[in-house]
C-alpha cells in the first residue's frame, strides 16, 4: 500500500465501533478497516446482492451485472483512486463493497413499492437501509446485533452523497445511537466512493444496454463524450470489427474520468489547503470530483442513459411489474403475516409503524427470484415483461 496522506482516515484515529470488542490477532492480523471490508464480504446480505438487479431484473443471461458484480467494479475503481490520493484503500473499498447493500429487490422499483407501502410510517429509504442492515438486522455475533463496523465506516454511508439535514427514520436510528455528525461533509474515502459508483455504472450499463439489444452504437455516438472515445480507439485500432471495440472504448472512458477525477481532486484539496480528516469533514464541500469539463460531459452522458435505457419502455414495463409484486408481497403480509417465515413472524412487532417497519425489512432482503416465487406462491402465475 502507498504511503497515506495526513488528511486520510486511519484506524489508530478511528472513533471505534458501537460495541466494544477485544483486541488481537487470533482471526488474523487486520486493522479495523480491514476487518470492516472482511465483515462486509462475508455477510448474508452481500451474498444476495448476487441475484439483486442492477439494470436488468431477474436477468436470466450470465453476463449482465447485477448488484454484487457492480459492487465488485465500484471497489475496483475506488481502490485505485484512493492509492493515487494517498486514501485508506480498505476504507474506500469497504464503503463500495457496501454501498448498495440496502437495495430491496429489483432496485428502485422495489424501493419505490416500499417507500408507497410504508407511508405513514417513515417511508422506505436504500442508503437508510443500508445503515440498518448493517447495524440490526445482519446478526453473526452472539453479543450484539448488526456486523459491529467502525465509526468511520458507518458515517461514510450514511453520507457518501454528502451531507444529510433531514435524515429518514432508519439513518436517524443510526444517527441517535452512535452520532454520525450527519450535516458535515464526508471523509474523502467517502466522497472517493460516491464516484467511484458514478464512473461503473456510467460506463458498465452501457456494455450491458448494448448487450441486451436497448441501445446501439448509432445511438451513443450522438453522445460526444462516447463519439470521441470512439474516434480515438477506432484510430487506434482501424482493422478491427466494431463489436471488439465497444469492450476498449468502455475501459479507455473508465481510464479518463478516473485519471480526471484524481488530478481535478489533488487540485481541490491542495487548494483547500486541508491537512488532516477533520479539515476536510470542516471543509464545508466535497472535495473529491471531475474537473468541469469532465462533470458537465458525464452529466451529458447521464441524460442519455436516463432517456435511451433506463427509462427504455421495456424497462418501465419490467419496473411497473416489480412494483406490483413487492405490493403485493407487503399488502400480503400485512394481512396474513402468519405467511412470513417463522423467524419474521414470531418476531412481528404488535403496533405500527414497528410492524409495517418489519415487514419492509423483510421484502427488502429478498432477492429478485425469491420475491417473485413468494408471489407466485400467493397469488399464483404472473406473466411478467419481456425485460425480466
């Protein structure tokens, strides 16, 4: 690991974890941001973010993303980042791994069906749920609930996209029981990771959207970002078949907004003149990001993807669908909770909104195959959408 910069979160300046632990190295010789990543890989709640949707629901082909792969490339991209900051790699690769892991099933369709189930009730937030997995509900140790992670950690979560001045129920929890100082910005780990996610996904839903026939080259290289990243791999490579070179383009793109972000970042915090983490939770911006051209140029590309795939016809069908199966599931439950399993339904609070509250934690966990054959199993056959 390259030397860290002073203004770097380390653990010997970590404020802790919630529940205090003992010391030592009979699991292996790991700080604390290390066994944070180690705590995160091995969770439940990672492991099913395997048939989780990133774009493509339910997606039946092997090479599409889905939310554990994307994960997987957002910790790639951070790791980098952070080496080239002088970071705390297993930080930023902690917060990546972690970062969508409150994704109910189906991605925001399915968080949009909870949020509408639980009105009245606090609403139903991914980052906020991301907190409470990770606090409550995963529970490997026999002496307290939630995977017990660093301070730092945590506050990188729950603040990733920056400051939060009105906290959902689930965050504020959170916010209550170990002080997040949610309206301060983020350590730079944190900020590093929010992009890190931006750069992935900008670039691998296009590989996938060109892979599932949603868009086509004529298509992107209307975009000039992608057409001249198009002009410049095929220069370089004039004799070869375009299809090969999709693959080149999407990496070559990765490479420029990684290397603009970490020069445009370098110049900000020189800048700010910051020298330690604390200055630049006191900075009162973010820190890390593109430099103009290259933000006003991804932003561009964003537009596009939003109009062209994400909001495809195809994929709003598929996501009207989800919606109405994780309904269902919730209206279901509501009624007849003796239809949950018995772990969840002996432990169903009596009053709201702590029972409406469990119920949504429950759907949220399910993946996209379980939630679609407890449907089935309720309310028998659905023809679902070509996109699932």
């Amino acid at each position: 690991m390259s030397a860290q910069a002073s203004w770097a979160c380390t653990p010997e300046i970590s404020r802790g974890r919630l529940h205090e632990e003992q010391n030592g190295t009979a699991r292996g010789p790991r700080d604390a941001f290390q066994r944070d990543r180690d705590r995160i890989i091995h969770s439940i709640a990672f492991r099913r973010l395997r048939h989780k949707t990133q774009v493509f629901m339910a997606p039946d082909g092997d090479h599409f993303r889905v939310r554990l792969t994307h994960s997987l490339e957002v910790a790639q991209i951070g790791r980098t980042i952070a080496r080239a900051l002088g970071l705390n790699e297993d930080l930023t690769e902690a917060l990546c791994l972690a970062h969508d892991i409150g994704h109910p099933p189906f991605g925001h369709a399915g968080e949009d069906a909870l949020k509408e189930a639980l009105t009245g009730q606090g609403g139903f937030d991914h980052n906020g749920h991301t907190l409470r997995v990770l606090t409550t509900l995963e529970r490997p140790y026999p002496a307290w609930d939630g995977l017990n992670l660093t301070w730092d950690t945590l506050e990188g979560l729950a603040k990733h996209n920056g400051p939060v001045r009105h906290p959902q129920w689930a965050l504020a929890e959170v916010d209550a029981a170990f002080g997040m100082e949610l309206t301060s910005w983020p350590s730079l780990e944190a900020q590093v990771a929010a992009l890190a996610d931006d750069i992935a996904y900008d670039n691998h839903d296009i590989d996938d959207g060109l892979r599932a026939g949603l868009l086509t080259l004529d298509q992107l290289l209307a975009v000039p970002m992608i057409a001249s990243g198009w002009a410049k791999v095929e220069a370089r490579y004039p004799r070869v078949a375009p299809k090969r070179l999709i693959g080149e383009m999407v990496r070559a793109q990765i490479g420029e907004m990684v290397n603009d972000l970490i020069a445009a970042t370098a110049a900000r915090v020189a800048e700010a003149g910051v020298g330690s983490v604390a200055d630049v939770r006191a900075a009162g911006k973010a820190l890390a990001g593109f430099s103009d051209g290259m933000r006003d140029a991804e932003r561009g590309l964003k537009r596009f993807m939003y109009a062209n795939l994400y909001h495809h016809q195809s994929q709003l069908e598929a996501a009207d669908a989800a919606r109405r199966i994780v309904a269902g599931l919730f209206a279901a439950y509501a009624a007849e909770p003796a239809r949950m399993p018995a772990e969840w339904r002996d432990a169903l609070p009596p009053e709201d909104p702590a029972r409406s509250r469990h119920i949504a934690d429950f759907i949220a966990g399910m993946t996209d195959r379980y939630a679609i054959n407890r449907y089935v199993e309720i309310y028998g056959p659905v023809d679902l959408p070509d996109a699932f």
